[in-house]
C-alpha cells in the first residue's frame, strides 16, 4: 500500500482550517451557498457570523439534520445521493 505525502496551502485550505476549528467537533458549517442550494433538504441554524482572521466576517449555517420527508419544497435527497 502506497502512503502520499502532501502539503496544502493557500486561502481555500486557511479558510476552511479556521472554519473547521470555529465549529468544533461533530459540528458542520456551511456557506450562504451551499445553504441556499439544500436548504430544502436539510435544517439549519443560523446564520452566524465568523470573524476568521485575515478574511474579516464570513456568514455561516450549522447543519442540524435532515428534513422530514415532505418538510421541505421537494425532497430530492435519495435520488441525489446527498
């Protein structure tokens, strides 16, 4: 079995390093983005204001779980896998 060795770095990796330690464990957070493209699907607190150093405010959504069946506009969520 091979093991791959890398580094990443740049604004997408620092961004989500310091999302990820603002969540703590078991939390997820996402953007307005992805919020708005499954809020359908899925309940959400928020939003929530994050002060991410060298990027200033960035608005985030803790994800809560899964709709019910029928709780949202359409709930497409097995037939995309998400």
């Amino acid at each position: 079995m091979k093991k791959f060795i890398y580094d990443l770095w740049g604004d997408t990796e620092n961004i989500a390093s310091r999302v990820t330690a603002e969540a703590g464990a078991g939390v997820i957070l996402v953007d307005v983005v992805t919020h708005r493209r499954v809020r359908d699907r899925f309940e959400f607190e928020g939003p929530q204001l994050l002060n991410v150093k060298g990027k200033g405010e960035i608005t985030a959504y803790r994800l809560i779980g899964r709709l019910r069946q029928g709780a949202g506009a359409e709930s497409g969520a097995a037939s995309t896998g998400i």
